[in-house]
C-alpha cells in the first residue's frame, strides 16, 4: 500500500467533534488531550485510537453529509489511502509512523448516535461496517507508544 500521512489529529476534553492539534502523544491508553464520555463503549488499549481516512470524507460529503475530520471522533484523519483501499484494512494490520509509533487495527469501530450530526439524515449507521463494508472507522491499540505530527507520513501494512 502507498505511503499515507496524517491530514489531522483531533482530541476532544468529552464528546464531538474532536478538535484539530498540531501534534500528540500516544500512549496504550489513547492520544494526550483526548477523553470519551462514555468509557463503556470507547476508549481503553484496544481502542486507543480512531482512525478515518479524508477520501471517505470526502465521498460522504458528495452524498451530502456535512461531515468534517473530527465530526466521528475520529483521532487521526489519513490522506493518501483510497476508498479501495481502506476497505481492504482490517484488524491485524499495522500502521508504521516514521516517527516510530506503531499502532494495530484491533477492530471496526460501531457508529453511535453521537455522531449523528455528520449525516444529512441523523442516521450514523452510514458507516456501520456490516451495513457499508469497509466505510467504518477503525480502532486500534498502540503497539509502539510515542509522539505523532500533522503531515507525518506512515505505511500500512498487512499482518
């Protein structure tokens, strides 16, 4: 897979849309700065990280979605990684900064009623992963701790 790179990081103190930040730390318990309200559902080590990519954004926003990076509570937005192949991502896979953190997709992250002001019509299970295969939004946990930057490269890569 080609060489993606980080278009935004986004945290937030409770709730969405998480906000843009230059840079971050990440730890096995998620970036610095970011929180989630409901720690039943999100956050944790096996979900430390939600990760979305700009190009599916981008097809929402065609459909008619006001959906912006951040809106999903998504942590890192990624550019360079079509819908094609974000759709081939699964769990197992490894994300490798070249700042050296190391994250691994643990799963599909289930959409909430949270985010349901990034749809035209309310309805998040736009990107529900058994609804829209590989539209969903991933989570993974942190395999190599350390700092990420905007517009930091990284490789994807399969387990």
């Amino acid at each position: 897979m080609p060489t993606a790179s980080i278009l935004q990081i986004s945290v937030s103190s409770g709730g969405v849309p998480k906000k843009p930040v230059a840079s971050a730390a990440v730890s096995e318990q998620g970036l610095e700065g970011d929180w989630q309200n409901d720690r039943k559902h999100h956050g944790g080590p096996d979900r430390a990280v939600c990760i979305f990519p700009q190009s599916l954004i981008d097809r929402l926003r065609a459909e008619g979605h006001p959906i912006r990076p951040g809106d999903i509570g998504e942590n890192l937005t990624l550019g360079g990684i079509s819908p094609d192949q974000w759709a081939a991502i699964a769990p197992g896979w490894r994300l490798l900064f070249f700042g050296g953190v190391e994250l691994e997709i643990a799963s599909y992250c289930a959409p909430c009623s949270t985010i349901r002001n990034a749809f035209k019509d309310s309805d998040s299970r736009r990107i529900k992963q058994e609804l829209h295969p590989g539209e969903s939004r991933l989570y993974a946990r942190v395999v190599r701790a350390g700092r990420l930057e905007t517009g930091e490269s990284l490789s994807v890569s399969p387990p």
